[in-house]
C-alpha cells in the first residue's frame, strides 16, 4: 500500500501576508457605530417594555377579574332566577316524591349560588359586593326550606283529605244502598194496606174463581164508615209518616256528603265556614228526622249508616278544619314564593350593579391598553426612525466608500482566481481588507503549490483503494466459507447419530440372522430361536424406521432453510390472508393444546413480494411458539397483529404469553443448530430459516424481545415492496 502524503507545513501569519491586528480596524469601527444604534435601540427598547408590562398588567386585570367575575355574576343572577321558577313548580307539587325531586334541585342550586359567591371571592371582588349577596342568598336558602316544610304538610294534609273524601264517598254509597230498598218497602207496606183496606170493604172474602160475586151494599152503616176512618188514620200514620221521613233522611244524607264533597274544592276559608254552618243545619235535621222513624231495626241500621258521614264534618280533625289547614298552608306558602321573588330581585339588582361595575373596570383597562400602546408604538417608531438615519448615515459615509468598494475589487479578484485565470489582486490598505489583499497572494501562491502536490496524493489513494477492494473480497469470501464450513458440520453432527443407529441396529441384525442361518444349518432350529430372532428383528427394523425417518425430516428441514426465491412468484397480496392461512395449517396442533391465535390485522394491508415465503416464515414462529414457549402447559394464547410502519414498511407482531426466552440465550436466537430442546428432539434450524426468509427474501428484519415468565415477542419489519432479486441463501 503507498504511503500518505505528509501534510503541509502550518502557515504563519507574517508569511501569509497578515499584519498583527490593529487597535482600530473595520470590526471596532463598526462596532461603535452599530453600539449606538443598539444602545438608542436599547433606549427605545425598555420605553416599550415599560409600556407593555402597564398593558400586561391592565389585560391581566381584565382577562382574570374583570370579564371573569362578569360571567360569574351572570351565571349567579340565571342560577337566581331558576330558583324562583322551580319554587313556584314547588308550590304546586302534588306529591311526596315529586316534592323531594325539587328540593333536592334547589339545594344544588342553592350550592351552586355558594360557588359562584366563592368564586367571586376569589377574584377579589370586595366584600361590599359579596356581603350582601351572601346575606340575600342565606334568606332565600331559609324560606325555600320553609317552602318545602310548608308543601310537604300540605301534601301530607291533601292526602289525608283525599283518603277521608273516599272513605265518605264509599259511606255514602252504602247509606244509599240502605235507604233506598227502606222506601221501597215501605211503599209496599202502604200499598199492601190500602190493598187489604178495599178488600175489606168488597167483603169479608173473595169469592171463588168462576163464581157470581155477592151484591155490594149501597151504603154502608156509621159504625162501618168510623172503623173504616180509623183503619185508615192508622195507616196513613204509620206509612206516609215513615216515607216521608225516610225521602228526608235519603235528602239529607245527599246533601252532607255534597257539602262534604263541595268543601274540598272552594278556595276561600270564607265558603269553607259557609259550607260548615249548612253542613250544622243538616245535621240538626237529621236529628229531628231520627226521633220521626219508627224504632225498627232495619231503621237503627240505616240510622248507623248515617253516623260515619256526619263524622267527617262534626269530628275534631274533620274535613272543614283540614280544608282550613291547607289553605293557611298554601297562604303561607305563596308568601314565601313572594319574599324569595323579592329576594331574587334584590339578588338579580346587586349582581347586575356588580356587572356594571366589572363591565366599567374593564372599559376603564381597556382605555389604559390603549394609550399605552399608543405610547409604545410612539417609542418604537422614534427610536426605529433614528436607528434608520444613523444607519444610513454610517453606511454611505463609510461603509460604502471606504469598504464596499475595496471588497467588489477583491471578490473580482477572488472570482478569477476561482475561475483560473490571472488575477491583479488590489493593492492593500491598512486595515482588515489590507491584510485580506495579503492573505489572498499568499493563498493563491499556496493553491498552486496545493495542486501539484494533490496530484500526486490522488495517484496514491487510487493504489491503495485497489489494494483495499481486493482485501475485501478476499474477507468476503473467507467469511463465506467459514459459514458454509459451520452448516456442514451442523448437518453432518445432527445427522450423524441416526446414521450411527441405523448401522448399529443393521449390524445387531446382521449377526443375528447368521446365527439363525447357522442353527438352522446344523438342524439345532427350535422354536425359541426364532421367536427371539423375531422379537430382535421387529425391534431393530422399528429403530431402524424411526432413525431414518429423523434423518429424512432433518434432510427436508435443511431443503427449507435454503431459500430460493425463483420457486416463489411475485405478487401484491393481502396479509391477513396469509397470516389466517399459516395459522389455518397448524390448527389440529392449537386445537389439541388448546390454544388460541387472535389476528388484528388491517384487511387493506398489503405486500408486493413473496407470499409462500411469509407463509413459511409465520408458520414456524407459530409452531415454535406451540412447541417452546407452550411446552410446559396447555390453553396458551398468541396475537398475530399487523400494521403500516414507518417510510415504506409493514410491521408483523408475534406475541405469546408462554415462557419467555433467557437473557444470554437471545444473542444466539438466529444461530443455526442453537436449540433448548435437543433431549427432545430439537434441530435448531426452525428460527434460523425464519431468519434466512425474512432477510434474504422478504428483505426485512426480525427481532426479539422476551422476559422469562413473561412470553415472548417477535417484531418482523417489511418493505412494502420485497427486493426485486433477493439474495439466495443455502444451509
């Protein structure tokens, strides 16, 4: 290999042409002029602070007190009204149930209304404000707990009544279904008498059917017309008198339940005294009605029906008193729902005087933003005009005669040198551009000197990079032997030991058939030699078959890790096909452990590449899932998932929840033969084709991440696309 190029010596700046930096050059020059510009920006700089930091504080004012506590007094004054509006449903609530409904609506109000009240609190609104509100909203919580005290009683006294107006209505129904067969019978009665009264008077007794009747006298004689009057008198007495005290009795009996009735409807405690003095006077009839009936029993019975009636109205909780009671009640209960509207107006007027005072502070800040962003804006544009003057001034009285000027001559200069051609470099000053004009003769003088000697570095570099690129063939193919040499040898050690049975077993065989053709030979055959004979040769034939066909699956196992992707066409396929087909194949398998495999892949996710070859790759993950992280126990479960990754790529997961993989066994997951279950029949190849399928074919990457105890995860990730001529690998 040639040798680098030593490096050029280090250039000093004498003989670069550059003199020792000067006291006042070009950089302090324009640092002075760009300082007072900064120092007047500075200036203009901390007005507008000043002014902004008075805005700041005016915006903070407004956007944190003034237009919150203005929403929260609004809400306060809706909370305020929507009481009064659920009292007055309050008031006419019809039951228990629905009573307690309200209450509990207005007592989350009324907290909400404690909130809002804290929440102006908390943004400094004064207690002058807060004190009364808090001293209105402490009364309206009182009286709407009266309120409710107040409605509940009257429901309670309502209900009371409703039960006592049915119990009335079922006394009156059986009065009259007394009464009315009592006069009824007692028509009959008087009709039967005046009946037997004629027949009296035709005769003593009828005469017989077909017979003459007998004459009836003309005239009958005075004793006759006096027994007739008294007859009559008498039943007349005892009949009429008793119809008629029975048609009052049914009249009276009609219009105390009416009264009874009529009261629970009227409104004004006037009607209900009204209604109790006719009920008094209904009563006293009834009395002198009792004293004209006969003292019959069937007369005492429907007397008894009478009496729960009247007790409705003369008893001391009757339905008079109780009507009384729910009108004082319902009174008071209107006086209430008007002191909490007079409450909810003082209410509604203090928050609005506390809306208008938060309304006029943030008007008041607003005018404060104002002026003082008028006085910034102010500043600014001073101190940007005056920048811009002295900026003017400092670039056309310096910059642009006494440093443009000379930089143009350079950059024409630098430009030829650039382009190769011969160049007149400027003559130099005493400043920095000076020392620039000398820096650019030394450099040029030193390019030259540069190209000449990258001449002959070039020359070199292209000796060693041949000699490079020949040593890495060399590398190359070394390695690839080695790999080839270690899968040989894995194949011949994994082969070795059925081929070493078999022989065993046909040499075992081989003795025993020549000594069976002796026996047999010699005429010494019996019996017993040859059911051993059998016995041995049904056993090695058995070890015989069971070895080779180890050594056929291994054979076609190491046909499956050489991969050649021309046996497999290309195409766009869905996966979750293919994942739903691999696990299709080791269903018996799962079935019989009892496990299960859940696929969450997108049905629109796609692969332009090599199906069979995912298919076999997914298929072993499976099956070494079932056999490895499953071996120890049954009912396992693995999730297949499939997603759209990153710049182009498909990502496959594998996860079981089995038992994981150990630490320092994970570095040699994908190694050829590397198996934990030789004893029981493991190759080691299983991950290894995986491995070969997803890299050389697929042209993807598979990795691995596992706890013991805590199952494993493979992270398979695509192309979209597949290589269009993978690398062909071979065991």
């Amino acid at each position: 290999m040639a040798e680098s190029p030593e490096p050029p010596p280090p250039i000093s700046a004498a003989a670069a042409g550059i003199r020792p930096r000067r006291r006042f050059g070009i950089l302090h020059r324009m640092l002075l002029a760009f300082s007072v510009v900064a120092a007047m920006a500075v200036t203009a700089g901390i007005g507008a602070w000043l002014s902004l930091r008075g805005i700041e504080a005016e915006l903070v004012h407004v956007i944190h007190q003034a237009v919150p506590a203005m929403s929260v007094a609004e809400a306060l004054a809706v909370e305020a009204s929507a009481i009064v509006g659920t009292t007055s449903t309050l008031t006419a609530a019809l039951s228990e149930e629905q009573r307690a409904a309200l209450m509990v609506s207005l007592a989350g109000r009324i907290a909400t209304l404690h909130r809002r009240l804290t929440e102006l609190a908390a943004l400094r609104v004064g207690d002058g404000v807060l004190t009364p509100l808090r001293e209105r909203i402490g009364r309206l919580s009182t009286n709407l707990r009266r309120q409710g005290e107040l409605v509940g009683q009257r429901i309670a006294l309502r209900k009371r009544v409703q039960n006592d107006a049915a119990a009335l209505a079922r006394s009156h129904k059986a009065f009259l279904a007394a009464v009315d067969p009592r006069i009824e019978e007692t028509y009959r009665a008087l009709f039967a008498g005046i009946k037997t009264l004629v027949a009296d008077l035709g005769g003593a007794s009828a005469p017989a059917l077909g017979a003459e009747a007998p004459a009836r006298p003309d005239t009958l004689s005075h004793q006759d017309m006096l027994v007739l009057q008294r007859r009559m008198g008498l039943l007349f007495n005892r009949n009429v008198g008793e119809i008629l005290a029975l048609l009052q009795l049914a009249a009276s009996g009609n219009l105390a339940a009416g009264l009874l009735n009529e009261v629970i409807l009227v409104t004004d405690p006037a009607q209900v005294q009204q209604l109790r003095s006719q009920f008094g006077e209904i009563t006293i009839a009834m009395g002198t009605i009792r004293l004209n009936l006969a003292t019959t029993a069937d007369n005492q019975v429907l007397l008894g029906l009478t009496t729960p009636m009247l007790q409705y109205g003369l008893g001391g909780d009757n339905l008079f008193d109780r009507r009384l009671q729910e009108l004082e009640l319902i009174r008071a209960s209107d006086a209430v729902v008007a002191e909490n509207r007079t409450l909810s107006d003082a209410l509604t007027e203090a928050v609005d005087h506390l809306v208008a005072t938060s309304r006029a502070e943030a008007e008041h800040s607003a005018a404060e933003v104002e002026a003082d962003a008028a006085y910034a804006r102010l500043m600014g544009a001073g101190a940007a005009l005056l920048a811009v003057l002295v900026a003017v001034l400092i670039g056309w009285r310096y910059v642009g005669r006494q440093i443009i000027g000379r930089l143009l001559a350079l950059q024409q200069a630098m430009e030829g040198e650039a382009a190769g051609r011969e160049i007149m470099i400027p003559a130099g000053g005493d400043d920095e551009i000076g020392d620039m004009a000398g820096a650019l003769s030394h450099f040029v003088a030193r390019r030259k000197q540069a190209e000449a000697d990258l001449r002959s570095a070039k020359d070199r570099a292209e000796g060693a990079f041949a000699e490079l690129k020949d040593l890495q063939q060399t590398l190359v193919q070394t390695e690839k032997m080695a790999a080839l040499g270690g899968l040989v040898a894995g194949v011949a050690h994994e082969l070795n030991t059925p081929a070493g049975v078999c022989l065993t077993a046909v040499s075992l065989l081989t003795e025993k058939t020549e000594d069976l053709a002796r026996s047999f030979a010699s005429g010494q055959l019996r019996k017993s030699r040859v059911q051993d004979y059998l016995e041995v040769s049904g056993e090695v034939s058995g070890l015989i078959r069971s070895n080779l066909e180890r050594a056929g699956d291994l054979i076609r196992v190491f046909k499956q890790v050489a991969i050649d992707p021309s046996e497999d066409e290309r195409q766009i396929f869905r996966v979750s096909e293919h994942i739903e087909m691999a696990v299709g194949l080791l269903a018996e398998k799962l079935r019989l452990g009892g496990h299960t495999v859940s696929i969450d892949c997108p049905s629109g996710l796609t692969l332009d590449g090599f199906p069979e070859a995912l298919r076999q790759a997914l298929t072993v993950l499976i099956d070494n899932a079932v056999t490895h992280a499953f071996a120890e126990r049954e009912n396992g479960a693995i999730t297949i998932s499939g997603a759209e990754g990153a710049a182009g790529t498909v990502v496959l997961t594998i996860t079981d929840d089995g038992a994981g993989i150990r630490a320092e066994d994970q570095p040699r997951l994908f190694e050829p033969f590397f198996t934990t279950r030789r004893s029981q029949g493991g190759i080691g190849l299983g991950l290894h084709m995986v491995f070969n399928i997803v890299s050389s074919v697929l042209g993807g990457r598979i990795a691995v991440e596992s706890e013991p105890g805590r199952g494993c995860r493979f992270v398979v990730t695509l192309p979209s696309r597949s290589p269009a001529t993978p690398g062909r690998r071979r065991g």
